[in-house]
C-alpha cells in the first residue's frame, strides 16, 4: 500500500510524522522500523520531530554524530538513528543496532541506505522529495518495504 501527501511547509511534514505515529498507537503496534529516504535537508529529521511529539517527546535534533538519540516517548520509546556517518553494516552492528531491534520501540532510521541488510525486512519506507514548484513543497510517500 503506499500513500501520499503534500506538504508545503516543515510543520506540514511534522504533521505527517505525527499522523503516522497516532496509527501506530492506534494499532497497538509496539515495535516498528520506518526508514526515512530522501536526499540532504529535505525534511526527514522534521518528519521524526513530529513522530516523536505524538510520543510526548520535545526537542528532537539530528543524531548525526551520535549515530543515535534515545527518547523515552511515553507509551513507547523512540530510536532516532542516522546512518549518514555509518559505512557499512557491519559498522552498525558494531554499535549494537541489534539490541534495538531487540527491544519494544519506534527506530526511525535517515540514511538507512547506508545500513545494508541489518534493517528487518518489514519496514515503513516513507520517502521524501522536492518538488520543481515551490522551494518547501515536498512529496511524502509512505509504502511497506
Ligand atoms: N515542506 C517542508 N518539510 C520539511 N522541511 C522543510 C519544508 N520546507 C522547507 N523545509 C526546510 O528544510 C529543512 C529540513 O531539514 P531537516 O534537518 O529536517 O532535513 P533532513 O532530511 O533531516 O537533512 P539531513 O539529510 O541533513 O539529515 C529545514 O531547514 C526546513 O526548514
Ligand atoms: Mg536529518
């Protein structure tokens, strides 16, 4: 199934982040993978602040030198990674991604790209891109893997 929306601002991607968050829940889904795809500064650490707020969880900020921010998001934990620094799979094994696929919780995954074959399988894609018509629309498209 995949879905898509427009957004034309960065509270609008955050809406979106937050929308997919509330369905979870909803779901009672306790633990899921979503990979963020898009190119550089388009919107997907927007995307993860809005997710993270329907988690009670404020100040979302790029993981990008830490590889990963825990958040205790109430009633379910956030894993926000970003695999930009990361060179391989085995890179991310090594700082223990395992343990978090392990574990109940959210892991928003930038740059999962980067990560190889250690994503599960059965994943939410939510795609990010640009649009030729205005320098804030974005495309956001969400699919299963
Ligand atoms: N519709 C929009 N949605 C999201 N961000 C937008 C939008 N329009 C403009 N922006 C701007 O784009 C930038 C998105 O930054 P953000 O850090 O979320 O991107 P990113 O994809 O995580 O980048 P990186 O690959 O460096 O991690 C912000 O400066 C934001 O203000
Ligand atoms: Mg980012």
């Amino acid at each position: 199934m995949e879905e898509m929306i427009t957004s034309l601002s960065p509270a609008d991607t955050e809406a979106a982040g937050e929308a997919l968050a509330r369905e979870l829940l909803a779901a009672g889904t306790r633990r899921a993978c979503i990979a963020l795809r898009g190119e550089m500064g388009v919107g997907k650490t927007a995307f993860v602040r809005g997710f993270s707020r329907a988690l009670g969880i404020s100040g979302v900020r790029s993981p990008t030198y830490t590889v990963v921010n825990e958040y205790r998001g109430d009633p379910v934990p956030v894993f926000h990674f970003d695999l930009y620094r990361i060179a391989d799979e085995d890179e991310l094994y090594a700082i223990g991604f395992d343990d978090y696929l392990a574990r109940d919780g959210y892991i928003l995954c930038e740059w999962s790209e980067n990560g190889g074959d250690m994503l599960p399988a059965e994943r939410i894609v939510v795609d990010i891109a640009r649009t030729l018509s205005n320098e804030n629309e974005r495309i956001i498209t969400r699919s299963n893997a």
